[in-house]
C-alpha cells in the first residue's frame, strides 16, 4: 500500500540519512501493527457477527475460575443450547466463506497473508476454546453435543492453521 510505497521510497534514495532511515523503520512498523489491529479486529468481528462472543465470555471466566479452583455453574444457565448451535452453524457457514474480507485491503502480499494467518489462528483458537467448554459436562456443557459439526482440528485445516 501506500506505507510500503513510501518505506521503500526513503530506503531507495541515494543519500539517506540516518534520520530518514529511521523514521522509514518507525513506518513500517506502524503499518505492521496496523495489519495486526485489523486482523484482531475482523476475527472479533466475525465471533460478534456469528453470536459466539457470549459463549467466548463463558470460556474466559471458566478459564479464570478454574485458575482460582472454582467452578462456574452450567453453560446451559446462561447460553441456550439453540443459541450456541446456531452461533456455530453462522461460524461454520463463515468458515466456509472468506471469514474475513477486510484483509484483502492489506498491502502488499506479505502483511497481507500474515494478517490472515492471525486471524485465522485467532478463530481456530475461539473454536477451540467453545468447543472444549461446550462438550466437557465436568465445566458445565451441555452432555448432548450433536451441534459441534466440526472438531478443532478440522477448523484447523479448513483455516490452514497449523498446529
């Protein structure tokens, strides 16, 4: 993009100066933590969009909990079964789509596909992490677990997030 353009004008000229040199490292690695924001924040966007972040909540505080040795009442108290299940199958759907198009405005190729590969390893993550609550009745799941159609591995690869 134009950040990039700009970087690789500084370096390029015949008489950089220390100054410039630096402040084209200070660009890029701006553009760099941009690409990460945008990443973090189309990955929560699409959790949002499916309904998944209340689920993600319960996760976090059974996490903090279980930290502490305490337990966290049944999922099903707080999250309905119809509601997670129809969370997954908005997640699944968006699996199979491009989960997040934003990305595509990244440039050039490489922020770009490593702005992807987080976003990707953030929703395998949050997959995960529901998967695991949602099927371990000893955290409060829910026993009958027919809804969760695909395991984190399959996330996984159908994210092509590696282990």
């Amino acid at each position: 993009g134009a950040a990039d353009d700009a970087c690789r004008r500084l370096r390029a000229l015949p008489l950089a100066t220390p100054s410039s040199t630096a402040y084209a490292g200070r660009f890029a690695a701006f553009a760099e933590a941009c690409a990460e924001t945008c990443a973090r924040e189309a990955a929560s966007r699409l959790l949002r969009r499916c309904g998944l972040e209340p689920m993600l909540l319960r996760c976090r505080k059974v996490e903090l909990l279980q930290a502490r040795g305490e337990v966290l009442g049944p999922a099903a108290e707080a999250i309905s079964r119809e509601t997670l299940s129809a969370a997954l199958r908005a997640f699944y759907s968006a699996l199979f789509q491009d989960p997040a198009p934003d990305l595509d405005a990244i440039a050039p190729d490489g922020p770009r596909g490593e702005a992807r590969s987080l976003c990707a390893k953030i929703l395998a993550h949050a997959h995960a992490s529901v998967y695991a609550l949602a099927a371990d009745e000893g955290t409060g799941g829910y026993g009958e677990t027919d809804f969760l159609v695909h395991s984190p591995d399959q996330v996984r690869v159908l994210l092509d997030v590696s282990n």
